[in-house]
C-alpha cells in the first residue's frame, strides 16, 4: 500500500481511537480494589495547546466511563470526604493530570478503614442510612435478646416453688364454733357454700364449656398460652366478644396459690408457677382444681355449690344448655346473673342470653360440639331465684349473719377481708339453747297455729334472744322458722315496736331521777314503787306543772286502757302488775321524756332511730329496739344495774394468729337500789299480773313484763331469771309480699286478741324451764328501801289505793302537785295516718281513727304502727349491722296487754 493512503498517525491525545484507547487504559488503572474509592479517567477536552479534537472524543470516552463504572457501581462507593466527586477538567476520569484534577483524586480514592467488632454507625454508608442496622445486626440482636429471656426465665422457674395448695385452700372458707368449742358450720364469704367433687363427677359438657370459652388450647398448651393473650389483646381492641388472655392453668392457679391483686409481681409469679403446675400436673386435675375454686356467685365456690344455687340439683345433672350458662358466670357472677340489678332492669339478663349463645356457638367453632347438638338448645336455662346456701338452714344461717354483722362492726376485720375467709371464729352460742329455743317456737306454733284452718294465722312470725346478765353472752336466738327460706333475722332490728315492755325503763327513770317539782322543776323528788297514780280510762294528760298537754294542732289528750278498763288510784307497782297505761304515760311527763330516754340507754337500748320521737306514747313502747338489745337491757336489771352490750364474738383467729378477743367492759346503768326494785315490781307481774303464763317450774324466780302494741299487730313477754334474760316477741307481716306491711293479730290461734300474756309468754315459759333445768336456784336480791310516795294527777294526799295494791310502806308525803280535777273527755277529731307517712305517725296521727283523739302517736290506746321499710332492714330489708352495725329505723305501734 502506498504510504499517501496509509492512514497518518493520530495527534497525542486526539481522535477516536485515541479516545478509546484512553478510555480503557483509564478503566484499568482506576479500577479500585474492594471498599476503595473509584478514580474515573479523563476524557481529553481538547488537544494541547489548542489542537482539534477529533470527532466523538469527549462523548465517548464518557460512554466508556459510564459503562465500566456500572459494572463496578456495587464496590465503588466513596469512603472518605469527598468521595464520588473528581476534580474538574482532566480531573474528572482518572484524579490524574495535575491541576484540578489532582484534587478530585485527593477527595475520591479515600483509604481503608480500621475494621470494627460492631460496624454500627455503618461505615461506607451517608446521612442517616449509616444509623440503620444491617439485617444480620438485627438477627443478631433479636437471638441474643431471645437467649436472655430464656435463660432468665429457666433462672426463675429454677427459683419459683409451688406453694402449698392445701394451705391456700383454707382461704376460701370460714370455720364457725359454738360456745364449747365445737364446729357449728363450714362457710365463707358470708354464704359461702363449697364442696369438693372429682373430675369424673363434673359433665363433660361442663367441661367443654368452660375450655371453649377460656381456653380452647388447654389440652396443647403448656399452662401460658401467648398467642390466646394476644388474640384476646386482638379482640378487645376491635370491640368483639371479650375472652380471658389468662389459661385455665393460670387461673386455677391464681385460685389456688395466690391472692387476687392485681400487681406485676402476682402476675409474672402466676406465669412462672403456672408454667411449672402445666409441667408437673395433670390437665385433667388442673381443670377439675379449676372447676371447684372458681367463684360462680350467689356466695358459691365450685362448681356443684354453683349448681345446687342456681339450679338445685348436682352438677352431673347439669344439661349442655345449663353448663353454657355456668360457664358465662366465670366470665363474672354479677354481670351474668339475671337477678342482681347493677344496671337497667334486664340489663343482666340481656348479657347472660348473648354469653350463653356467643359460648354455645364457641363450642361448635372449636369442635366441642357438633353442629345438630346446637341447633336443638334454642331456649335459655333460666336459673331459681337466690337462696341461702343448704349448709346455713334452720338458725345457723342467722347466726352466722349475727357473727359476721358483730366482727365487722367491732373489729379490725373489714367485709371484704371477711369473705376472703380463713378465719376460725368462736362465738358465744350455745348449741343446746339454740336448739331449745327453737323448739319452743316450733311446739307452741304447732299447736295453736294452723294457716290451713284459718286464713289470720298466715304469716306468723316469731323473734327472740336469749342473753346472759353478767356478761351480754347471747347464748341464742331464734331468727325465724328456716334462714334459707326466711331471710329477714327476727332476732335482730325488724322495726316492730315493743309495747308495754318498755315501761320498766319509765319506773327505773322516775326512781333515779324523780318527779319534777310543778314550781320548781330543777326540784326532783325520787318515787317509790309505792306511789300513787290515776289509773282510770281516758284520763285528760296533763305537763308536769299541771297544765292540760296539747299537741301541735292544740288538741288534748285522752290516754285509754286496754279494754277501756277504769282501775281507780293504785301505786305504780300495781299499775304494772296489770299494765295500765294512763299511770305510766302521765308518770312519763312528770319525770320528763328525756330522762326516760335516758334510763332506756343506760338499760342498754341503743339511741338510734329505733327510738321513736319522744311524743308522749313514748314511755309506753312506741320504740322498736331489736329482741337482742331488748334481752340486754333486760339483762341489765337482772345484774342488779351493771349493763354490759350484748356480743357474739369470743375471738377470732387466723393462720394460727390471734385477730380478735372479747374484753369484758361492764358499765353501771343504774344503782343496785333501782335496778333491784324495778326487779322486785317485775316478779308481781309473773307471780300474780298479766305474766303468769311465764312462770317457771321448781320454785324459781322470774321477772318479766308483757307487751302489746296498738290495734294488735305485736306482742311481747321479755323477762330473766337471776342467770339468763330472755325476750320472745310476735308479729304477722307477709315477708314475700313486694309491700310488706305489719298486720293485725285479732283471731290468730283461735284466741279473740293476742296478748304478750299468751304465745309470747308461754315460749318464754317452754324455753325458760329447758334452758335452766340442773343449774342452781338463784333468787333474786332483796330491793334497798328507794324514794318517796309520790301522788301524781293532783290526787288526795291520803289516798284510798285499790285492793289489788299493797299499802305504802313509806309516811305519806306532801303532794308533789295539785291540780283541778278533770272533766270528762269528749271526743275530738282525729287524723289518720297511712302506714307509710312516717312524719305523720311521729307528729301524733292515728291508725285507725282512735276513740279519743288528740294523742300523738294514735290508736286506741296511743301510738303508732308502720310497715317494715326495706331501707332500714325491716322484714325483707338491708342486712348492713343489725344490732351492731344496722342503721334502724322506723316505728311501730305499741301499748296494751
């Protein structure tokens, strides 16, 4: 080939191939090793010193960049400031060729770095992707955080011992013992009523239920179920049907081994111990411990206590449908419950149905239960109303209340802490007396009350307390005919009104404090039984000064009789011998009625709102103290004054602690001279008044005074020996009706009008001569000579006394005041009070119209009767102290016997 066609040789630094060649010798030299920083190759701009370029240089030589630098782009990150950024001009491809392109070299190539044991921030990374772990740092953290856990968790179960089950257990129930340190009765949580039954005795659909509702994976867990915790956390948030994020294990446990707070050590104490319980028990002894501490309500703990109160039968009788529903009330007794109202009427009954069906329908989801056997349960098992545990009939069921009302309103022992259980607590009743009083009821009702033969005999009831003088023992009761079917505890406050009983506590005021001087009242003049007041029919009430007594509507007042009976002038003794009112109601206004409210205190009455206002009917017995405190105060005369409240409770002990002793806290009520002669009067009343009923065999002393109260609707026989006071009262209110009401006694047993002279008194008589048989003839003590002859409505100095009353044994005194005799009384209008108007009853209304008119507190013969008022704990009301914590209230009527 000619040399004039060879191609000329290319300018340095120029042309195509040039170009090319350059390229790739750059590609190899800047191609970095791995982790350094990339020196891209210079693509000549121009020839030197202003030679043409060829054609395509610049352009290709940056094609030829960009192809070698994708390849490599995964290695070639910057690693040092500047990285990525050549300098300009030549600098640009290869950091070569001085100049600028020196520095871009200097900012891109960077050199290695020292390699880290932790690579975080992460090196070869820019801005916030170096804070971003990588994803084996992230699997690295998470085993290493999982190992911690587990081993922590082995540290801890290696620790963690299960506690003693059979010591946890006792803590579900109360022990109670009678007086000798004998059981009386197993029970807790006031009504507690729990039986131990195998697994094989409870039905497999009872079984089924319980695990579909709460634990469907019971059979596979190991005791902590995590996904059945988040499923359940899953379910709240999206508002569906709530489910326990606890197993079956964890709440037997929870039942069993630990208390019920709700703290993050009990609850990481109950994982790890029911962890090892799913490890060293079987499931079907987990599940069965399960079924039988589980609290299902109505004061039931198992499952056959839960089955007897809410369907009366044994819990292997229970159908799919009726386990369905037992199994809801683990969900919560008192939102389940169809007869507890916590909200709207129907609220409950409503959540139990959706519960019931949401369990049902569980049963088949999880395969517990096929489809064809749910399609047949169409219709809700609804359960019997409440009723009292079986193990609490007859009178155990009452004095358990008794106990309990005592411990928390005298002790440390709060409610809730009471129901909890554990307790051993000895109590002051006497089994035999118990039992001997109640069978005194039974005799005497058996034999004159028959409700199948006359329609007045229904709804007899019956109350009575037994209480030793010298120490307030209540040795028993008789709170009514069965506590499972009875509910109300006739011993304690039911709101009927005493009657005549109350008039003792007149005498013994008069005697301590005396009759005001008419010109003088801060004179007293003490008063002996002796002395002599007016005991005729429809005397005109006079004040102390002698001035006729208006109520508020400026009306007199005609005190009447039982029987409208005129007794003419006797002393005070005879007055009570035969219950004449006129005397004891004007000797109420001598002495003043604050000061027989005071002498009803001391006796031991309480001052609540069992004590009627002191309206003139007062000092006849329009207060309504329960037959507990009736029997104390009574107990009071019989230790000649010394007064002690009564009590149930010797002590009470727990985990072999001493929580509770009685102490002994005697008090004087009155002086031995007051107390003893209020005594003497009251042996006149057995031995030859209206208590003759009451008199007991072999010689033995008595005391003791009836009572019965306006329009016959209560009566009354309290009365003691030197060793035991006893009080036994009688009233007729249906205890089922939704508006109870006290009603009248006329024609009950046969007999024209009851009496505390008849089935009271004759109780008393029946149980009196049992419970003091063997023990010791004590006579009562020989009353001290006490005050003054008093003649009272401005009678004659020398008065002629009727022959029934013995002659005064004192000089006959100056009259304590004088005033015009009298007139006859006239009738006058009357105001009727309904049962209910309270307001009216105390301002001096009538029941039933009265024959005189006038007198506060009405009726034929003074006073007023009301309905029992559940708020207040009458007959079907609150049981919230009684006689040691119940607030009373109320009045009732109360007068004649």
């Amino acid at each position: 080939m000619s040399e004039h066609r060879r191609k000329p040789p290319q300018p340095q630094g120029g042309g195509r191939a040039a170009a090319r060649r350059a390229a790739q010798q750059s590609g190899r030299r800047a191609a970095p090793s791995r982790g350094s920083a990339p020196a891209p190759g210079p693509a000549p701009d121009s020839g030197a010193y202003g030679q043409e370029r060829p054609a395509g240089g610049r352009a290709e030589a940056r094609r030829a960049a960009q192809r070698g630098g994708r390849r490599r782009a995964s290695d070639t990150a910057a690693m040092a400031s500047g990285s990525g950024h050549g300098g300009r001009g030549g600098g640009r491809r290869t950091g070569g060729g001085g100049g600028e392109g020196g520095r871009g070299r200097g900012r891109g190539a960077g050199s290695p770095g020292k390699k880290r044991f932790i690579d975080y921030p992460r090196s070869g990374k820019i801005g916030w992707r170096r804070f971003v772990p990588s994803w084996k740092q992230v699997l690295t953290t998470c085993i290493g955080f999982m190992a911690l856990l587990v081993g922590a968790a082995g540290l801890a179960l290696a620790y963690v011992d299960i506690p003693d089950v059979q010591k946890a257990s006792q803590l579900q129930k109360n022990v109670y013992y009678w007086s000798n340190g004998k059981p009386m009765v197993v029970a807790g949580g006031g009504e507690l009523n729990r039986q131990i039954v195998p697994i094989d005795s409870i039905p497999k659909t009872m079984q089924n239920a319980v695990i579909s509702a709460e634990n469907a994976s019971f059979y596979e867990d190991s005791g902590v179920d995590p996904m059945g915790i988040a499923r359940a956390i899953f379910n709240m948030a999206k508002g569906g049907e709530t489910q326990s994020g606890s197993t079956i294990t964890q709440q037997y446990v929870k039942n069993t081994y630990l208390d019920q707070s709700q703290t993050l050590k009990r609850k990481v104490t109950e994982l790890f111990i029911s962890v090892k319980v799913g490890i060293q028990e079987k499931k079907t002894d987990i599940l069965a411990g399960y079924l039988n501490t589980a609290y299902y309500g109505r004061g039931a703990y198992g499952i056959q206590a839960a089955s007897r109160a809410y369907y009366g039968k044994d819990c292997d009788k229970l159908t799919p449908s009726e386990s369905a529903f037992m199994a809801a009330l683990l969900n919560g007794p008192n939102l389940y419950d169809p007869y507890i109202t916590t909200e709207a009427k129907g609220a409950n009954l409503k959540r139990a149905e959706n519960r019931w069906k949401w369990t049902l329908d569980r049963e088949v989801e999880v395969g517990r239960m096929t489809k064809a056997e749910r399609d047949q349960i169409k219709e809700f098992p609804m359960p019997r109303k409440p009723k009292k545990a079986m193990d609490l009939r007859g009178q155990k069921g009452y004095l358990v209340d008794l106990a309990n009302n005592y411990i928390t309103a005298n002790t440390k022992i709060t409610d809730s802490q009471l129901k909890m259980g554990g307790y051993e607590i000895h109590t002051t009743f006497d089994e035999k007396k118990v039992n001997e009083l109640a069978e005194s009821v039974e005799k005497v009702t058996k034999e004159h009350i028959r409700p199948d033969q006359r329609e007045v005999d229904k709804y007899i009831q019956f109350g009575g307390a037994s209480v030793e003088p010298r120490t307030g023992k209540i040795v028993a009761i008789y709170g009514g005919k069965d506590a499972t079917q009875h509910y109300t505890n006739n011993a304690d406050y039911t709101g009927v009104q005493v009657g005549s009983t109350f008039k003792p506590f007149v005498l013994a005021a008069a005697m301590t404090d005396g009759v005001r001087d008419p010109h003088n009242p801060q004179r007293r003049t003490r008063v002996s039984p002796n002395s002599i007041y007016n005991g005729d029919n429809k005397l005109k009430l006079l004040n102390y000064d002698g001035t006729v007594w208006h109520d508020k509507d400026g009306k007199e007042w005609h005190q009447a009789n039982d029987g409208n009976e005129d007794r003419g002038k006797i002393t005070l003794r005879t007055a009570m011998q035969f219950s004449v009112n006129t005397p004891f109601i004007q000797l109420g206004m001598d002495v003043g009625r604050d000061k027989v409210k005071e002498a009803a205190i001391a006796a031991g009455l309480r001052d609540d709102q069992s004590m009627a206002k002191t309206t003139p009917s007062f000092s006849l017995g329009t207060s309504a103290p329960s037959a507990i405190r009736l029997a104390g105060a009574y107990a009071t005369f019989a230790a000649s004054g010394q007064q002690s409240d009564p009590y149930s409770v010797e002590s009470i002990e727990k985990d072999g602690k001493t929580e509770y002793e009685h102490t002994d806290k005697p008090k004087t009520g009155f002086s031995a001279a007051v107390a003893d002669n209020v005594t003497d009067v009251l042996k006149t009343v057995v031995e030859k008044g209206t208590g003759t009923a009451a008199k007991l065999p072999d010689g033995r002393e008595a005391a003791g005074k009836t009572g019965t109260t306006d329009d016959n609707k209560s009566a009354w026989f309290a009365g003691y020996t030197k060793q035991l006071a006893t009080t036994i009262g009688m009233w007729r209110v249906d205890d089922q009706a939704k508006q109870q009401q006290f009603l009248k006694m006329y024609g009950v047993g046969g007999e024209k009008k009851v009496h505390g002279a008849s089935f009271p008194a004759r109780i008393w008589a029946e149980y009196m001569a049992q419970a003091m048989k063997g023990q010791k003839l004590e006579r009562f003590p020989d009353p001290a000579p006490i005050g003054q002859t008093v003649y009272g409505d401005g009678m004659s100095p020398s008065p002629k006394p009727t022959p029934s009353a013995p002659a005064p044994s004192s000089p006959t005194p100056t009259p304590s005041k004088t005033v015009k005799p009298t007139a006859p009384a006239s009738p006058t209008p009357t105001t009727t009070c309904a049962d209910w108007d309270l307001a009216c009853q105390h301002n001096g209304g009538t029941t039933d119209g009265g024959q005189t008119g006038g007198r506060p507190g009405g009726g034929d013969t003074g006073g007023t009767t009301t309905s029992p008022d559940p708020s207040t704990g009458g007959p079907g009301g609150g049981d919230d102290g009684g006689i040691f914590g119940r607030p009373a209230g109320g009045t009732s009527g109360g007068r004649r016997d």
